[in-house]
C-alpha cells in the first residue's frame, strides 16, 4: 500500500487562519503485505524440496531415541530470518507426526501436505526479522529406498541406527529447509540408553547420564546442507589424533568393524594432509571417519565426517575427504551441477594415484576415453546423459563421476598445471562455505588461465556424444 497521505487541517495561527496543504507523511511506514513462502526451493530435480521466504541459520535438535523399539521423540529449535514479508512458511517433514508448534513461543497453527509442514504464526512475519520455531514430533524413522541409490535415511542396526540424507531424506528425520542452498549451524541433543554412544557432525559437546540414560551433545559450526547432517548411534570404538596442520581427527567403527579402526584413522590422516597441499587448508574445524556395523552400497561424504558404508580403500576414503571441499564448503546451488562434487571427488582419486607412484591422471582418462563400446558402461559415459544436468534419477551414475572427473583432466591439459592447481585452491577459498555454480567455475578457470574455454565445458558437460575436439 502507498505512504498515507496526512489530510489536510486548519492551522490556527495568532489572527490567522491557515489552511495546511495536503503532504505525505515523511516518517509513515508503508503497511506489509504479507504473502506465504513458497512449498519449494525452485530446485528442477527435486520441486518440493526446500521452501522460500526465509533462510535458517541454525537447527537445534534434541532427539530421544529408544533403539530397541526403533522410536524417536524429538523437539526441533529452529532459528531463521524471513527473506519477504511471510503470512505463513512451509517446513519439509515426512514420515513423522508433529504435536505442537510455536513460532517465536507462541502457538502457530499448522497443517500437513504431503511432505510439507505449513506453519502459520499468530501474525505475520516481517522481511530481515528473525523469528524462532519449535516443533515437537515423533514416531518411528523409516529409510527411503530408490533404484538409483538404495536405502538412505534413518537406517535401523542391531545396537542403534546411523542416518545417510542425501539428497532428500534429512526431512525423514528432521523439520528442515532440506535443500543445499540453505545452510546453518547445528547442534544435536541426542539422548539414548546408558552404554550407547552417538557420532556426528562437527566437534564434541560432552556428555551427561542421569537415569539410565546419556545424552550427547554434538555442534557443527560451519554452515552444512541438510542432506550433510548425520547421526551414529552405537556401541562404537573410537579412536582420536590431529592431522599435520593440527586438526582432530575422531574416527569411529561399530564393534564388528574394529579390524579396521587403524587403516581408516590412518587413512584419513593421510589424505587430508595431502588434500590441504592439492585444494587449500581444510574448511572445518575437525575431521574423521565413521564406519557403520550394517554393510550398503555406498559411502557419503557427511560433513567433518564421513559415513563408510563398506570397507574403505584408501581411494574411497580420499574421495569422501575432497568432498569436504567440493561439496561440503562448496556446495551446488542447484543439483543439476552434482558434476561439481562428484567429478572433483573422483579426480582427487586420479590425482592421488598420481602422486603416490599410481597411474597419472591422463592415464586414467586415456584408458576410459579408449573404453570399446562393448564396455558395459560405454553408453552411461558417452550417450546416455549430459554431465552438467545428469536429471534427477541419474545424479548418481558414473556420468558426473567420471566423465566430471575427465572435464578436469581436458582442463588441466588446455591451461596448463600452474593455472589448474591455482584454480583448485582459488576455487575453494573463493567459495568457501557457499553456494556454487558451473557458471561460475568455468568463470573462474577464464580468469585464470585467460583462455576462451566455452567450448571445452559445452564439449565435455552439455552434450551426451564423445568429444573428438576441445
């Protein structure tokens, strides 16, 4: 609505009579029109997921977990910042029941549909002012499982449960703005029997028993993608030390795992002091690796500390621990540019090989682009997609693994070693802790390498044909 407009009065003065003219008011506010956030982050891939109309800047989640029955009560304190003037906002929840929400510790009203939680505050919510929710819930977690992934989410094991979201399943577990463009701070409040430990992001608050029960306090500081949020819960071994440059390292493994409690640990000493000579110094304030007692077909790069679903090599460790950077530090802004992460994370296998007396890089890259096209996964790397927008269903294919990683080495050959390697470095400190696009790296190599390399990115992410040329 416009400025109101003072009407006009009668100024009496001493033997006069002035009529005002009709002026605006110089101090009046224009009222708010208040309009609901939108049910999604505008994401192609995944429509629903994430919201509009507000920014999150720190979950607080205290979780009571009974392993046995498998059953979660929980109370979610979530911190944001309206981006518009919001008359009501969705959060992501599945699965499970909401008792009660507040917003700024007042009843909200709220309603579900489908995976959104719409909350409505008592009145509305004005553009830059911080506002808190509380949302209380429960029930029993469930896992998702896709065809092109397998079972992700919260995943029952025999002494407790280990959580793996990525790309959508943190709001099976949590009320959450559950897309990477939107990330916060966390501290996890997770209460379980007397005996059981929990693992998780970032560093250790302590812990305390009182009634047969402990809870444990974890804080990831950094901002993190939701889908990065992770829990352990078990009986684990574990194990601490510092890496080169001094950052803790806590590494874990279930009891049926405990051989190979010193390769990991050792494993993932190596590779961050090698990963901070190759990408810059290590985006976060602790390090470390987890490794579940229930075997799946894959590992994930879960912030500060990544989840090993099977025995790790040194390979795979060393990919998890790059996605630290690209990834974790440096996140997609849209999951189209997944290449971003999972092509770096595969070349930091390449370039790790290479410098430890393994295959170099272009041997690698010259042994898949000679693949025959009887090779099994001929039709996945040279046909079947586009590597810079896989779609939604193929994210996780061999596409933006390895032909992401053979974008990199055709870089490194154009531009040379000295522009490639201070374009990793200058890649990671530019973006640390932000949102990313292809667009912007190939922005960045342009800069660096003061070559044209339009081509080279159309060549090697925007067509699905082999490139003869680039």
């Amino acid at each position: 609505m416009p400025p109101s407009i003072r009407s006009a009065a009668a100024v009496f003065t001493a033997g006069a009579c002035v009529l005002a003219a009709a002026v605006p008011a110089a101090n009046a506010d224009a009222r708010p029109r208040f309009t609901p956030g939108a049910p999604g982050g505008g994401d192609a891939y995944y429509p629903m997921e994430g919201n509009g109309g507000y920014d999150v800047g720190h979950y607080d989640l205290a979780l009571n977990y009974n392993p046995k029955a498998n059953t979660l009560r929980a109370t979610a304190h979530i911190t944001a910042r309206a981006t518009k003037d919001l008359s009501r906002f969705d959060l992501d929840l599945k699965q499970l029941k909401v008792s009660s929400v507040k917003v700024n510790g007042k009843k909200a009203r709220y309603s579900r549909k489908g995976q959104e939680l719409v909350v409505t505050p008592g009145k509305g919510l004005r553009k830059g002012s911080r506002f808190n929710v509380t949302v209380v819930y429960g029930g029993t977690p469930k896992p998702i499982s896709r065809p092109d992934i397998g079972t992700f989410g919260w995943i029952k094991t025999p002494d407790g449960a280990y959580v793996v979201s990525e790309p959508d399943a943190a709001s099976t577990w949590f009320p959450s703005n559950d897309h990477p463009q939107d990330k916060a701070t966390y501290t996890y409040r997770v209460t379980v029997p007397k005996g059981t430990q929990v693992l998780s992001n970032g560093e250790p608050g302590g812990s305390r028993t009182k009634a047969g029960k402990t809870t444990w306090i974890w804080n990831q500081r950094s901002p993190m993608a939701s889908y990065l949020a992770m829990l352990a819960i078990g009986k684990y071994q574990v194990k601490r030390g510092r890496t080169a440059s001094g950052v803790p390292v806590i590494t874990g493994v279930a009891p049926n795992r405990a051989s190979e409690l010193n390769t990991i640990h050792k494993g993932t000493i190596d590779a961050i002091n090698w990963e901070e000579k190759v990408f810059g110094k290590y985006p976060f304030a602790s390090t470390g690796g987890i490794r579940v007692g229930v075997d799946v077909a894959f590992s994930l790069e879960t912030q500060s500390r990544p989840i090993y679903g099977f025995q790790p090599d040194q390979g795979t460790i060393v990919h998890e621990l790059a996605h630290q950077w690209f990834g974790d530090s440096v996140s997609v802004r849209r999951w189209k540019d997944i290449w971003l992460n999972e092509g770096f994370a595969t070349y930091a296998e390449w370039l790790w090989e290479e410098q430890h007396g393994g295959a170099t890089a272009k041997q690698t890259f010259d042994k898949l682009y000679a693949e025959p096209e009887s090779w099994k996964y001929y039709k996945d790397l040279w046909t079947a997609r586009k590597t810079g927008n896989p779609g939604a269903d193929q994210m996780f294919t061999i596409t933006p693994y390895y032909r992401g990683g053979m974008t990199l080495q055709a870089l490194r050959e154009r531009i040379g070693d000295k522009a490639f390697f201070a374009l990793l470095k200058a890649w990671t400190k530019a973006h640390k802790n932000g949102n990313v696009s292809t667009a912007q790296f190939v922005a960045l190599a342009e800069k660096i390498s003061q070559k044209q390399l339009d081509g080279l990115f159309n060549a090697w992410l925007y067509t699905k044909t082999k490139p003869t040329k680039w």
